[in-house]
C-alpha cells in the first residue's frame, strides 16, 4: 500500500479525480458572476445610473467578443429595457445562476461521496484480505476486535475525504481566490485587507491544529485499545466469573475510560480555543470593511454599489477560507490514521495473492507422499519446539503422533496444516513446497483439526458444511429488476476491486464430500455418516427435539409429526408402556401436568417483553374467581403451604431437599411460614389480595404424582376442565399469540417437536421414564421416515458466537465432523478429542479411521493423541521427546521395545 494517502487516492481514482476537477473548474464562471451582479443591479436599475431621463433604456445581453488569433468575432446587439424591465432581468439572470451554482454544488457533492465511499469500500475490502494473506506468525500477535475496529471505525474518514482530497482544495480555493479577486477590482486596499486577513488565518490555525491532530490520534490509539479489551472480556468471560476476577476488569475498564476522558477534555479546550480565534479573525475583517470602506465611501472613492459588492464578496470567504483550514487538518488527521493502519496491516511479509486464486475444481497434482525434510520449528518466544524432524506420511497410511516431553507433536501437526512456518527445513506434498502450493491444492487436499478449532455463527449445517464452500459452484440467473440489481452490484464490485462472486450461488462443492456414490444425497449421506463417527448424531437429535417449527413452512411435515404423535400412542401401549405418558385430552384432567397446565391446556409462547408464567397473569386469576375456582384453590394453597413449611421450615437454604421443588426456594417457605403465622393471628379476617394470590399460586403450580400432599380432589379436577372453555372464552387480544390450545389432529407452533410427539407429560411414578420412551420413539421416526427431516431440523440449531451455544464436548465433535465431511487426502488431528473420556475417546478415534479407510481415494490420517494407548489402533507410531522424534514405528515393534514408548503406555 502507498505510505501516502493522497497517493493512493490519486493513483485509484484518478480519472474520475480529472473529471471532477474539470467540473470545478466550469462552475468557476457563473460562481464569479454572481459575484458582480449584485453591483449591476444596485448601481443600474436601482440607483439610476444609466437611466438618468424617465423615458431611458438600456442595452440588455450585449456583447462584442473576438476570438483571439483566429479572428472569430462574435457580437449580439441586445435587447432595449426600460429600467424596472432592467432590474426584473438582472434579477432574473441572478436567480438563474443561484440555480445554476446549487446544482453545479449538487452534483460535484454528489459525485464525491459516491467516490469517497467506492474507494472506503475498495480499503476495507485490501485490508480484509491482507488479514486473510497475513503469515500465522503474524495473525498470532493480531488482537481480532482491534483490527475489526480498524477496519470497520479508523478507515471510515478515508471515505469522506476521498472526495475532498483534491476538488475540495481546488473549489474552495478557486472560490476564496475569486472572491478576494472581486474584492481586489472595486478597492485596492480593501482588497489588500483581506489579503493580510486571509493571510493571518491560513498561517495561524493549521499551526494551532496541529496540537488537536496529536490529541486526536491519542484517542484513536486509546479507542482501539479499549475495543480490543472489551473482546478480551467477551472472549474470556468463563474465565473471569470462574476465577473471580470481574472487578479487576472493571477497574482496567474505569482506568483506560479516564485516560479517554482527560484526552478527550484537551481535545474539546484546545478545539474551542482554535475555534475562538479562527472567528475572531473572520469577524475582525467585516469591522474593518464597515469603517475603513465607509470612510472611502464617504469621501467618493467608492461607490455604495461597490462597497455591497465588497461585502457580499466577502461573504462568501470566511466559508470557503475555514473549510479550507478544515480540509488541512483532515487531510493531515487522515493521514496520520492512514499510517496508523499500515503499521498493523504491513507485516512485511504476505502470502501471494496468487495462492489464493479462485478455483472451481482442485488443481491437478500429483498424489504422492507428505514429507517433512529437517524441519525446525519455533514457538512465539523463539525457543525451538521441533527440531531437525524428518518424517515421510505415504498415501493409506494412520499414523498416532505423541509426546513424551515438549510440544513437537502439535507444533508439527500445526506445521502440516499450514497454520506455522517452519524456520528451517520444508514440509512437501508430492514434492512440491506445502507454502509454495495455492490453497485450492493444499487447502482440499489437507484437513486439519485442532482442540480449538473456530466456528462461525450460523446453523450446524453451515458449520458442516463450511469445508465444502472453495467457490461459486452454479451461476444464478437474475431477471427483471433483480438483474438489473445484480448487474449494478457487479459493476460498483469491480470499480472498487472488489470480487464480484455471486454469494447467492451454490458454493458447496458436492464432488469433494466424503461420501462419493454419483448420487444427489451424497452429501447428506457425508453428514449423516460423520455425525455417526463422531456420536454427535444423538446430539443433534436432542436438539431438533427442543426445537420450533413453524408448520406453515412444511405443512406435510407437520401433519406427518402428528401421525408419529398416534403411532407413538400406539406402539406404547403394545408394549405396555402406555402409562408411561399421560397424554393430554381435552375432556380430561392431566394428573402429570400442573393445575395451571391443565387449566390453560395449551403450548405458551414467551412475550415480546418477556413476562414470566402466563398461568399467573391477572387473566388467569380473573378466570379463577368468575368460575369460582378460586376459592377452591385457595383452600387447597393453605394445605399445601401446611405441608411444605412442615417439610421444609427451618432447613438451611442450600439442603438437598429443595431440589425436589419447583419454582419454590427456601425464600418462599419462609414467605408461606410467616403467612400462616399471620393467618392465624388474624382469625377469620379474609387475606389481602397479594397473598391470596401467593397462596393460589402454589395450587396453580402443584402436581399430584410429585408432591403427593393429596390435596388435588376429583372435584377440583372436574372444575378446571370444566373452567378451560370460560379461560379461552373471553381471551385478551394480547394473550391470543402467545397462547395455542392443546389439539390430538394438529401440529402446535408454541411447542417443541418433542411436545408435539409426545403430546403428553411422562409420568413421574416411573423411574427413567424418557430413557423407556426414546428408544421406541426413535424406531417410528424412521419407520414413518422422517429421521433426515428430524435431523435436518436439528441442523438448523444456531450455534452462536464461536459456537458458544454448544457444550464444549459438541464443540470437538462438531470439529472433526467438518473434516470428515470433506473429502481430503491427508487428514491430520492434532488433539482433536480434548476433555472426552476415554471410553469416548476410544470409541470414535476406531469410529473415525474406519470412516476414513472406506474411502475410495486411500486417504492418509495423522493423529495427535492425548490417549496414548489409543495408538495400538494406527499403523504406525512417532514418538516425540523435546522436540525431537525419538522412535518411530508399529505399535507392536515399539512395545516390545524398551524405550519412551513402552514406558509412556504403561
């Protein structure tokens, strides 16, 4: 990138910076002619001169002109005026040039911000991709929320002042120099005053500013740094509630905000102060004008004409005269910016853009061996981590790569996926230099996998998917306005040398998956069968069934769910698991479900304000009282209060016993004790409203199978069936979307497709009840075959920022699943399985090269394991200790061995 910023502004944009020149220069003539027309009209039609008898005219648009050298002569006798006829065309001829310099102003505005934000565009995206170019040495000193803030904030100026680079200089100086050359005809020392005047201001304020510059990049730099301890929190955030360190970052945050602060109070005194003296100067000239041109007016020198003339020229100064002192201090402001940019963005070493050319299909070469060749690698404080490693991965083979001391091993397996640079020796695919390959090659033929590998926010599906996205695999065709949209997207992409990709095309490459039958579910069956490597699949399961679906969206799926929901019904009770699920009917009371429950009978959504249980809203209780059930409740409240203070009054807060509640703490038990204590002090006294409630409450949220108190009687449950068609008689309008009636025949939006199948509560009496049901559920849902569309649907779960919304455990797996859905050559692993038992980790490690080994293109696995005894599964096995590689061969050859190895298993 150019160091200077006006040189890299004229060197992108200098054909459309020519243009607009041209065009300043233009609107230079009507904006000098306004300037002495104001004289004409004051000194002609309006004061008489040149219509001294009633009866005089006056030429009108005369002129005489000759072309010089060539002798063209051009004339036009004009039109006789009268003089107010006069004054309405010279007023007229005003209007027209205040109409032609605004739109000469429109469309130069215009133009420059539409050049500002092409080239704006044009930065944000080279920056982009020298972070995408930058060497992983470099990217592993890089703060991400600083450069984000960079790219996103610091650069945001460049764009405004692209435009004003070079037409704002030369308009604003163009108009302050014709003014003071105006001023200059009518009065020499008038116009020698604002010579000296303008003269003052140019030299004094950019020197004063310059002090605001300085300040101004302190707070730029102070910013950034705040921007990127704020990630720093977001990022680390488990850490510091886990350690307890909260207010220590509240007190680096406190700090860095007062340094932000005292620079920016010095930067608001110094600006006011230059702000004070640059208008002190711009009105000190005006004074001078009034008395020293008045003085000259007087004594006839010059004419009232001239002196407005003077005056209105003048005007028409101050304002180009600062915005030109503006345009100074931006101009140094953005270039101080500029080189504050290129000191991140230039490493002094990039990857070649060449390397990363597009690539629709994977450059042929040749299949041979990945080879390390003496290589050297160093970590971030120089020390060395490996050391002379020389290593030779042929196609089919499995190899388990472990470490007695050091950490050669990963920093090796980083090295082979490209992610360091060795310092010494090189690391080849078929013998060719793995950094001097584009990525089309090595970035498809090579999976790596790490403990920390990222994701993007988004579903599972487009995190699986994201090792298949190399390029636009389909051309997408537009028509009507959305092609002309296309078209404009395209032709504003390439001005601002942008890649004009269609993102809308398909950029899934279904030829590089890992399951290759020539059939159109390839892929599906690349996900299916790595979600089943991995044992996420389970997973994925469990979150589509605690997922929402809206079955206007596919109501053929929605009616089959309810067909699985009968099928269900059935199939438990064949196999005498029918009193396993209480399922709802609308004629009956639900014993597993809560009174409240029972008496809305219908799946809840949250509201927009997020209000707590719908079964307590004032609604609910209206209800209550107008069908007399409140009473009831009430009644059965004291009992059930009775029995928890009995049970509960008096154990400490934290006792296991709580758990077996529900949305009732230890604070509630004492709120019910005191309550009762004052219900007996009060006699027969009715309670207050609020406690009434309180007491209701507990019914509405009781459950018989559960708490078994024995309070819920036959009459109580016929009442609130009875009381569901009053509930939803008279419902609020502002309850109606929140609220969808339990119904056997359809599908219900408000609730989860597990609610929807099981359309019913598990019974509390059966212990492992779900464990029961599962297994049976599971089998209809591929019976009735729907489990791709169950599992489609957990695909659709949003991950989160990094993948947060998934458990850590999720997280590892998901990252081995991506590589396995891709077809590659070498897969390397670099301690893929972190925090997994060792059961599990067994388990999908043989799961995995059994996966690996069924495919048709002999592909290759290096595996880093934390395991080691996982390395009996693996052909062969390298052993590092300190960086150096101490054995290497086949399980069986190094346990009998007594060397590292042997010990390191036992």
């Amino acid at each position: 990138m150019e160091k200077s910023l006006l040189r890299y502004i004229w060197n992108h944009t200098r054909p459309q910076q020519i243009w607009i020149l041209a065009i300043v220069l233009l609107s230079m003539i009507p904006y000098f002619a306004a300037f002495d027309l104001p004289k004409q009209i004051i000194n002609g039609p309006i004061q008489g001169q040149g219509f001294e008898s009633p009866d005089a005219t006056a030429l009108y648009l005369e002129f005489d002109f000759t072309v010089p050298l060539l002798n063209l002569n051009f004339s036009f006798e004009g039109f006789e005026l009268d003089r107010l006829s006069m004054l309405m065309a010279l007023s007229g001829v005003f209007l027209l040039l205040v109409v032609i310099n605004g739109l000469f102003k429109f469309y130069i505005n215009t133009y420059k911000g539409r050049l500002g934000e092409r080239l704006l565009r044009r930065v944000r995206y080279e920056l982009v991709d020298r972070v995408l170019r930058f060497p992983p040495s470099v990217l592993k000193q890089v703060h991400g929320a600083e450069i984000s803030t960079m790219v996103k904030d610091e650069v945001e100026p460049f764009g405004g002042f692209t435009g004003d680079a070079f037409v704002q200089p030369a308009m604003l100086g163009g108009q302050a120099a014709a003014a003071l050359f105006f001023i200059f005809l009518q009065n020499f020392w008038l116009g020698l005053i604002a010579a000296v005047m303008v003269a003052l201001q140019v030299g004094i304020i950019p020197k004063m500013r310059r002090r605001l510059i300085d300040l101004g990049r302190q707070r730029q730099i102070t910013a950034r740094h705040l921007a990127g301890k704020v990630g720093e929190i977001v990022d680390g955030i488990e850490t510091i509630h886990a350690y307890d360190t909260s207010n220590y970052e509240r007190a680096d945050i406190a700090h860095r905000l007062g340094l932000i602060f005292k620079i920016r109070y010095d930067l608001y005194r110094w600006k006011f102060l230059v702000k004070f003296v640059n208008n002190f100067l711009s009105q000190l000239t005006p004074f001078l004008f009034y008395s020293i041109g008045g003085y000259f007016a007087l004594r006839g020198s010059l004419d009232v004409g001239q002196l407005v003339a003077v005056i209105n020229a003048y005007k028409d100064l101050p304002g180009p005269l600062k915005e030109l002192i503006d345009w100074d201090q931006a101009r140094q402001d953005v270039q101080v910016k500029y080189e504050q940019v290129l000191e991140q963005f230039e490493p002094g070493q990039l990857i070649d853009p060449s390397l990363h050319a597009l690539a629709t299909t994977t450059p042929t070469h040749g299949s041979g061996p990945l080879v390390a060749h003496n290589v050297t690698i160093v970590d971030g404080s120089g020390a060395k981590v490996v050391q002379n490693a020389n290593i030779r991965i042929e196609r089919g083979e499995t190899i388990a790569i472990i470490d007695n001391l050091g950490n050669g091993a990963e920093a090796l397996a980083e090295a082979f996926g490209r992610l360091v640079w060795p310092v010494s020796g090189r690391i080849t695919l078929a013998e060719t230099d793995l950094l001097e390959l584009p990525e089309s090659v090595a970035g498809r033929r090579i999976s790596y996998v790490s403990g920390d590998s990222y994701f993007f926010h988004g579903s599972l599906r487009d995190n699986l998917l994201y090792g298949l996205k190399h390029a636009p695999m389909t051309t997408v065709s537009y028509s009507g306005r959305e092609a002309v949209q296309r078209q404009w997207e395209m032709r504003e992409a390439q001005l601002a040398m942008n890649n004009d990709y269609d993102l809308n095309a398909d950029w899934i490459d279904r030829r590089s998956t890992s399951v290759l039958h020539g059939s159109d579910d390839d892929m599906e069956q690349s996900l299916v069968r790595a979600l089943d490597a991995v044992q996420l699949t389970n997973e994925v399961m469990e979150l589509a069934l605690h997922s929402f679906f809206n079955p206007e969206d596919d109501p053929a799926f929605a009616e089959r769910v309810v067909e699985v929901r009968h099928a269900l019904r059935e199939a438990l009770q064949a196999e005498g698991l029918g009193h396993i699920v209480a399922h709802f009917d609308p004629s009956a009371y639900n014993t597993e479900a809560t009174v409240g429950e029972n008496l809305l009978f219908a799946a809840t959504r949250l509201s927009s304000t997020g209000e707590g249980d719908l079964s307590e809203s004032d609604y609910v209780f209206d209800v209550l009282k107008v069908t007399r059930l409140f009473d009831m409740l009430y009644d059965m409240g004291l009992t059930i209060a009775e029995n928890l203070v009995e049970i509960f009054g008096g154990l400490p807060p934290d006792h296991p016993f709580f758990q077996q509640l529900d949305q009732i703490t230890a604070e509630d038990i004492t709120y019910y004790q005191q309550l009762l204590l004052r219900q007996q002090a009060r006699g027969n006294q009715n309670a207050t409203d609020d406690e009434a409630r309180a007491v209701v409450r507990l019914s509405l949220h009781y459950i018989e199978p559960r708490y078994r108190f024995g309070v819920l009687t036959e009459e109580i449950q016929n009442a609130v069936v009875a009381a569901r068609d009053q509930f939803y008689a008279s419902l609020p309008p502002e309850l109606h979307d929140r609220i969808e009636r339990y119904d056997p025949h359809r599908y219900m939006a408000a609730a989860t497709l597990r609610e929807n199948v099981l359309f019913g509560k598990l019974s509390y009496r059966v212990p492992d009840a779900p464990a029961k049901v599962r297994p049976v559920a599971a089998r209809i849902v591929r019976e009735k075959g729907l489990f791709q569309n169950f599992l489609a649907l957990g695909l659709n779960f949003d991950v989160g920022a990094g993948g947060r919304r998934l458990t850590l455990s999720q997280r590892h797996k998901l990252s081995l699943a991506r590589a396995l859905v891709r077809r590659s050559d070498f897969y390397i692993f670099n301690r893929a399985l972190p925090g997994l038992d060792r059961r599990m980790q067994e388990e999908i490690v043989s799961a995995v090269l059994d996966f690996v080994r069924e495919q048709d293109n002999d592909p290759s696995i290096v595996w880093v394991l934390s395991n080691t005894s996982l390395s009996r599964l693996f052909h062969r096995v390298i052993v590092f200790d300190r960086g150096t590689v101490v054995e290497d061969g086949t399980f069986e050859a190094l346990d009998k061995e007594s060397g590292i190895f042997k010990s390191l298993v036992a």
